[in-house]
C-alpha cells in the first residue's frame, strides 16, 4: 500500500514538473512573440515616420513668391522639384523659371537649370545657360545670385546682353534688382567688349 501511494506521489510530482515546464515554455514563448510585434510596430512607425519627412523635405511643382527689401520687385520663381536641405538652411530647385515684376508690371523673365536658395547668405543662385528677357533684351550668363540684403543681381561665369542695336560681352555683370542699369566687368586675359550691330 505505501508503494502504492509512492507511485503515485511520484506520478503527481512528474505530472506537475511536466505541466510547469509548459506552461514555463508557453510564457516565454508568448512574450518573445510580443517582444517581436513591438519591435515590428515600431520599425513601422520608424519607417513611416522617415517618409513623412523625406516627403516634407520634397516638393514639385512649386511657386515661390520673392519680394525684394521696399516690396516694389517682386519675383515668381517656379520650379520642378524642391528639395529641402540643412535643417530648412539650404533649398534646391530644378528647372526654375522666374518672372519679375515692379509694381504688378512684368519687367522681365528668365529661366535656369537649378537654383538654390541659402537662407543664411539670404541670397538666391541659379545656374545653367541663365536667360532673362527684358523687352527687347536678351542677357545670357551662366550663374545668377540675388543679394537680398542689398537686393543687387549679379552674374558670373561669362555674360552676354544681346539688344538690337549692340552686343556686350564680358566676364561679370551686376545691378539693382530691376536690371535697370547694369554694369559688365571683364578680366585682363578677356576685357569686356562692346560691339555695335
């Protein structure tokens, strides 16, 4: 009888090791199943979170409204793409097209391949075989850089205004913003020519 009742003992005991173990297996293997779906949600979070600022820091088709210090110019600069950069410091541009306009009259237009707008320097540049018309002027260089601290325009890289009456080459150029009086700069290897048509 009392070997009996050890048997038994001894199967309960087993039963309950049996039973302990697992349950002990199934709580561990719940929690790294959880551990798991967390760590999934937050690499999704992370992940979309991620995207919403890259979409933030890129834009198309955008139209940029730029006034110069007494707000009597003001520029329409449109663009392809805008991609944000530095913190807001620094935003880049393609295929910019601009028109100016004093006081709601257009007075000339102009285009590039890129542009960049630097919001410590507060000067906007555009690059690549810049056009700008004015009546009936064509000036072509291959760099532009509006100073808005002193709202002067300048070009670099070779210039060339092209009027019916002239054709004025030079290395330089610069000017108020509304391109009224401009002055051309050449080097001592290229002197700035003018040359009557």
């Amino acid at each position: 009888m009392y070997f009996k009742d050890k048997k038994r003992i001894i199967f309960a005991v087993i039963l309950m090791v049996v039973i302990a173990i697992g349950v002990g297996f199934s709580i561990y293997h719940e929690s790294n199943r959880m551990s798991e779906n967390q760590n999934q949600n937050q690499n999704q979070n992370e992940n979309q979170q991620e995207n919403n600022n890259q979409e933030s820091d890129y834009l198309k088709q955008i139209d940029l409204v730029l006034f110069n210090n007494d707000k009597s110019i003001k520029w329409n600069l449109d663009s392809e793409k805008l991609i944000r950069e530095d913190d807001g410091n620094l935003y880049n541009m393609d295929k910019p097209q601009f028109k100016a306009f004093e006081n709601d009259q257009q007075i000339y237009t102009g285009q590039g391949t890129k542009a960049m707008y630097n919001n410590n320097l507060e000067e906007i540049s555009l690059e690549g075989d810049i056009n700008i018309n004015k009546e009936d002027l064509l000036l072509e260089t291959e760099t532009i850089i509006w100073n808005q601290k002193d709202d002067t325009v300048s070009g670099k890289k070779g210039v060339k205004l092209t009027s019916p009456e002239l054709v004025i080459t030079a290395q330089e150029f610069s000017g108020p913003l509304s391109l009224n009086k401009i002055t051309f700069y050449g080097t001592q290897a290229g002197q700035a020519k003018v040359e009557w048509r």
